[in-house]
C-alpha cells in the first residue's frame, strides 16, 4: 500500500465506517485497446521493473504468450488465443490481463484481515501487505482469477495500477511502456470516451461486434477494455458476466451476521432459561434449602 | 454393575485413597456415596475435544468477524491465528475421532430418546416437567450433541482442508467450503452454549463428573434414574 489513508474509499473485514477518503478525487482508469495490441510484451517487462519483482522463467505454452498465467511475480501478462472465427477464419486475440480494479471489488469482500485490501477514492484497488495475512480467502473472491499467493512473503499480491506513479501524477509503468498507443490513462469518463470513439472506428471498419468491456456486475471498472469481438469475451479469457461469487456473497453478508445473532441468541436465551426456571437440583438439597424450582 | 468390592475395606468407610483413584478408572460403579460416571480415558478424551475446539474457537473468531479481531492479540496476531487455526483443526479432528470412537456404542439413540427429540420433549425438559424414569446414563440431548459434534467435525474437516489449500480444488467448492465451515461452526457454537450452561449453572453437580468423574447418589437419581437403578442395582425406584 502506498498511498495515505485520506484517500481510501472501502477497506476489507471493517465493522462499520468503511468509507474514510477525506479527500474526493475522479475515478481513474487504464483503457487497453486489444486491437491494437502487437503482443510486443514491453507492458510485462516495465510493470516487473517498476515495482521490481522476482525474475520469471518463460515457459513455451506454444503461443504468444510467456507464460500460462499470472503470478506473484508477474502482474501482467498479455494473453494470446488464436481463435476460430464462425466464418471459418481466424484471428490472433491479445488480451491484457491484469487486475480489473473492480468498483464492487469481490477480494476486499472475501478478505478477513482489517485493512489488507483497501479501495482508494480513485477506485484502485490496493493490497497493504502489512496488514495481510496470507489466507488466500481473497483468491476466491476474485471473478477474474487475479490475485496471487507469493510463498515467499507469505502475502498476496497483484497489480497496484501503479497507484505510487498515479500519486505524483504519472501514468502506470505499462502505459508509459507501450509503443503502439493501445493502452491510456486517464480519468474514467475521458477512458469511456475513448473507447467509445475506438468502438465506432471499428465498427465501421468490419468488426460490427465491438465493444467496450467494463462490466456492469462488479460495478464497473478502472480498467476497460476494447474488443473487436465485443459478444465474446470469453475468446479473451474474460468473464462473460461477472460478478462477485454468490458463495462469498452470502457467506460474507448473510452468514456473519446471522452467526453473531445466533450466538447472542443462544447466550441469551440461557440466562433467561436460569432467571425462568433456576437451577435444577434433588429434591433432597431442595427440603434443606426450603426453596428451589417449582 | 454394582459397588465393587475393594479388599480391605467396608461398605461406604474406610476407602483406601490408592483404591479409589483405581475404582476411578472403571465406569459406572459406586464408592460410598459417589458413583463414577466418567473413568479417567473419557474425561482427558472430553477435555481434548474441549480445548482443541477452544483453541481453533479463539484462533478462528478473529478471521471470522472483525468484533473479534481483539482475540487475535493472545495468539500474536491474526497471521500467526492464520496458521495456528488449521493445525489447531487437524488436533481437534483426531481428539472427535477419539471422541466418536469411545462413546459411539452409548450413544445409539433409541425410540424413547426420538421422543425426547421432540420440539414438545424438549420443552418439557427445560421446564423440568415430566421427568422419564427411564433415561439412562446419557439422555437423548447428549446424544443428539454427540451426532452433531461428529457430523460438525467432519463438516469442518473437509471444507477446512479446502479452505487451507484452496489453490487445489475448483471455485465452486470453494466457495461452498466457506459456507459449509461457517454454518457447521454456527451450530456447534451455539450447542456448546447450551452444554456449557446445562453441564454447569443448570444442573449443579454435573460438571464435576466429567472433571473428577464421579456424581452423587441424588444427582444420578435425578438426572438418570435408569442408570441409577443400573449401576446401584437398587429396586426401590424401578
């Protein structure tokens, strides 16, 4: 975590008073246009060199891509699909897959340790590794299969959208990096608007399908992305529809509380059985006391 | 089934201390006016199934809730609790597997414990109504604790185990392992509320027995009469 308490919005296991960002700042995003992506992989170097993670061995997957997924020491990684096109084309999907920084960010709601994942004002989603605990609830949590365990920090870890860069007013170490101009930063309406005008061009350029990814089920989020082939998400290896798992929703929202209630209950209903009916004794003790339950 | 008969000694006087301690380890007979109910296996078996259960309870409410995240303090914060917690589990496992082992065969619920199962049976039991003569050395709320408590550990066995090595198993179980250990807790919780306050405030003379092991005459009368006329052999009350 790098950047001051003033400006969190939410933050994990907190009773009440999650909101405490004193000072209000736009929404951010990262816009990744997967069009215009050449899978040159400098985003993947510049975000390791940056927040100067271990070194990860590439592993051939026969592909484009450098290795099979993301992990504790690589945040970023452009994902390649080669597709079959319904019209018996086909077509080379670059995909930037990285933390989403999700509005409804279903990490920080699985994560049970005060503070561990919290969500600045500008919607970054930030793990403080101080205050985590390892428990790996918040990998379940993720829709997009993001966050990873690093054994040797017992902590997790994943893309900070470089909130240390954006702080001081930089761009993310990835954007900065990209030679082809396929990635932006920049407040979350001027990225929307972007993506939109990206949209149009390629729709009038053949691909009738395009789209803006930013999925209304987790709220929206600080990264969009372009699609040429916008009704199928899942070519990318991105979730159609997702959402925080209904799991971690209702263990979080419901259960807790209900488990609280439960147990006061049950406290409760012993102290009222003691002062209702007192203790039961034999009837013997009963005699030399002359008292006792009826 | 009855007083046992130590050498060198009378009837109610006189038991020497060497032969009491070893009158102790033998269930279910009398010595003067005490009557063992617990030899001394099942007492250190109960208490391994109680503070392995207390220690995952304390590293455990602090990951649970964040009320309880002061608890966390006495284990040396809440990642230490991280990685006590399972071990912790995988003790209490093996002390319910102990547990179900030693006390299954008496605790086969029979047709008089469904009806004590009952939402009305237990009514009346915690009115103090109705009294059963024939309730014998557990009654049919023991029992049912005791299914609980097995079907709660494995329960938590198995999601706890997803729950440490979720890297291992698909999202979806996952996802029902949290549900599933909670909700098992939930209820063994709550239960062991209820056993602390029956085996205690309620019931006095009770919690000695599963310390010291032994209850008085009056006590088993009262609480277990058909276990009572049992092991004291005594006519008047069958």
């Amino acid at each position: 975590m790098n950047s001051p308490g003033l400006q969190i919005r939410q933050s994990s296991a907190q009773m009440l008073g999650g909101g405490t960002g004193q000072r209000k700042m736009p929404v951010v995003s990262k816009y990744i246009d997967t069009s215009t992506c050449i899978g040159c992989k400098a985003c993947e170097v510049a975000c390791q060199e940056w927040n100067d993670l271990g070194n990860v061995r590439t592993v051939q997957v026969g592909s484009y891509q450098t290795v099979p997924t993301l992990n504790a020491d690589l945040w970023n990684l452009i994902k390649f699909n080669e597709q079959t096109l319904p019209d018996g084309g086909f077509a080379w999907l670059m995909r930037k897959d990285q933390c989403m920084h999700c509005a409804d960010p279903g990490c920080l709601k699985a994560c049970p340790a005060p503070g561990a994942i919290v969500q600045y004002e500008n919607g970054i989603v930030d793990v403080n590794p101080d205050a985590c605990i390892g428990c790996k609830m918040c990998e379940t949590g993720c829709p997009f299969d993001v966050p990873r365990y690093a054994a040797r920090t017992d902590k997790m870890a994943k893309c900070t959208l470089c909130v240390d860069r954006v702080d001081v007013g930089l761009e993310p170490a990835c954007v900065k990096a990209c030679p082809t101009g396929c990635l932006h930063f920049g407040t979350k309406d001027d990225m929307k608007a972007l993506a939109d005008s990206r949209v149009e061009q390629l729709r009038a350029n053949g691909f009738a399908q395009a789209a803006v990814y930013d999925p209304p089920g987790v709220g929206g989020t600080s990264v969009i992305t372009v699609l040429s082939h916008g009704d199928h998400p899942e070519w990318y290896g991105l979730p159609k529809d997702p959402h925080v798992p209904t799991g971690v929703r209702f263990w979080k929202s419901v259960l807790r509380p209900v488990g609280v209630i439960a147990f006061a209950a049950a406290f409760f209903a012993m102290v009222g059985h003691y002062l209702t009916y007192g203790p039961k004794k034999p009837k013997s003790s009963d005699e030399k006391r002359g008292e006792g339950p009826v | 089934m009855s007083e046992v008969a130590l050498p060198g000694q009378t009837k109610r006087t006189g038991v020497g201390d060497a032969a009491v301690v070893r009158a102790r380890q033998t269930e279910d007979v009398v010595i003067g006016d005490e009557i063992v109910r617990h030899r001394l296996s099942s007492r250190v078996m109960h208490w391994s199934v109680a503070i392995t259960f207390f220690l995952c309870l304390f590293t455990g409410l602090p990951i649970w809730v964040p009320i309880f995240h002061w608890m966390a303090t006495f284990f040396g914060g809440l990642s230490t609790c991280r990685v006590l917690h399972p071990w912790f589990g995988v003790a209490f496992a093996v002390a319910s597997l102990w547990m179900f082992i030693h006390w299954f065969r008496e605790m086969a619920l029979t047709g008089r414990d469904r009806e004590f199962l009952t939402p009305g049976g237990m009514i009346r039991y915690f009115r103090y109504q109705g009294e059963d003569p024939e309730v014998g050395k557990y009654n049919g709320g023991q029992k049912l604790l005791f299914w609980a408590a097995a079907a709660g550990a494995v329960g938590l066995l198995l999601s706890g185990i997803v729950i440490w090595f979720p890297e291992r198993f698909p999202q979806g179980v996952r996802e029902l392992s949290y549900v599933v250990h909670d909700l098992a807790f939930i209820l063994f919780f709550a239960m062991i509320i209820g056993h602390i306050y029956l085996g205690t405030a309620a019931e006095p003379g009770t919690f000695r027995a599963i310390v010291r092991g032994t209850v008085t005459r009056e006590w088993a009368r009262l609480h277990h009469p058909k276990w009572y006329r049992q092991v004291t052999g005594d006519a008047k009350n069958r």
